[in-house]
C-alpha cells in the first residue's frame, strides 16, 4: 500500500486505534445543554462513524455570543478545505489526473481516497471531518445560515468533541 500523508488510517482500522479524533460541531438550540444534547444524539445515532469514547469539551466549545466564534468557525472551515485539498493531492500523486482516470482505477487505497474526499464535498461526517455543520448536514456553512447566525448568536453553539475507537 503507498504510503499516504496522514490519511493512511482510512483504508486499515488497526491505524484508528489509540487515535484521537476532534471535531468541532454547529448546532442550534436555546441553550448549550440543548446543544450538547443534539451532538450527542448525533454520535449515538450516526451509522457511519460510531466512536468507542465521544466526549464533549465544554470548555473548548463556543457560543456565537463569543467574539472568537467566528475566527474559529473560519479556522474549522479552512482546516476542512486543507484536508480536502491534501487528499485530492494525494490521489492525484497516485495517477489519478482526470475523471476518465476514475473508470481504470481498482479498488483499495486510491478508491478509498476518493471515497473521503465525497464524503467531505456532499456533506456526510466521518471521521476526517474536522468540522461538521450538524444544522445543514455539511462541511461548511451557507451565507443564509451565517446571516441567521449573526441575528440570534445565542442559539448557536460549536461543540468541541474528542473521541477514539479504544
């Protein structure tokens, strides 16, 4: 198996072990207990990625009420975009150049690449995602919701979580 940046993990579970993954999480409600709660629920009922250990960092999670929400919003954005873009390098280092590349290539370490690299483009979690906007079901925010935002801040909340496969 080529040796990956970082994202070697994805195609062997033994790499998942001992791991911790962080994400941070958009969601609304009225109050942050509310919002805790729907990030759990989430991670409870999420078929994709089901975590052994998920633990909610309060003290690392943050209202729209805070100034720094923002910048750390932009920051878990842009870290996305950076790990979209590391990925897209990767598989294009592995000779995949154009979609008509796609149709030749077997299954196994370039197909599970492209498999996350979807995943983070059409909105569904794993365990690549850094953050994850649980409001619209994506990997980034739209104007619409960034302008509801600024208009009630105090419903919405980005919830740091940790969690591992142990």
């Amino acid at each position: 198996m080529p040796k990956g940046i970082k994202y070697d993990f994805v195609v062997s579970k033994s790499h998942r072990k001992g791991q911790k993954y962080h994400h941070l999480i958009l969601t609304d409600g009225s109050d942050f207990k509310t919002c805790r709660e729907k990030v759990v629920y989430f991670f409870q009922h999420y078929q994709l990625v089901r975590y052994f250990n998920t633990n909610i960092a309060e003290e690392k999670s943050l209202s729209a009420a805070n100034q720094a929400f923002r910048n750390t919003l932009d920051q878990a954005i842009r870290k996305n975009r950076t790990i979209l873009r590391e990925l897209i390098s990767e598989l294009q280092g592995e000779g995949i150049k154009t979609l008509t590349d796609l149709e030749q290539t077997p299954q196994g370490y370039r197909t599970n690449m492209l498999h996350v690299i979807t995943h983070l483009l059409d909105g569904f979690f794993g365990i690549d995602s850094y953050f994850y906007n649980l409001v619209e079901d994506s990997h980034w925010v739209s104007e619409e919701l960034r302008a509801t935002i600024k208009t009630c801040p105090s419903r919405y909340w980005l919830i740091a979580i940790e969690a591992d496969f142990e």
